[in-house]
C-alpha cells in the first residue's frame, strides 16, 4: 500500500471513530447497556 494511501485510509477510520464516539457519548446509560447486550445488532453474537 502506497504511503498516501495509508494516510487516506488512516484519515477516513480516525473520522469514523470520532463519529461513533459523538454518538455513542450522546446515549443514556440505558441505550449503551442494549447496545452492549445486543438487542441492536451491535452487540456480541
């Protein structure tokens, strides 16, 4: 992988993450524990 394109993918995951992490700190302490215990899909299987 050219080192651009390293640096075009790091850009696009770190902008995900920090994406996720706006949401998921917006949750109440309820909607993390379902999310976590897997009654939405995004939980363990």
């Amino acid at each position: 992988m050219v080192d651009n394109e390293k640096a075009a993918l790091r850009w696009f995951l770190r902008a995900q993450r920090d994406s996720v992490l706006a949401i998921v700190e917006g949750l109440d302490e309820d909607a993390v524990r379902e999310l976590i215990d897997g009654k939405t899909g995004l939980g363990p299987r």
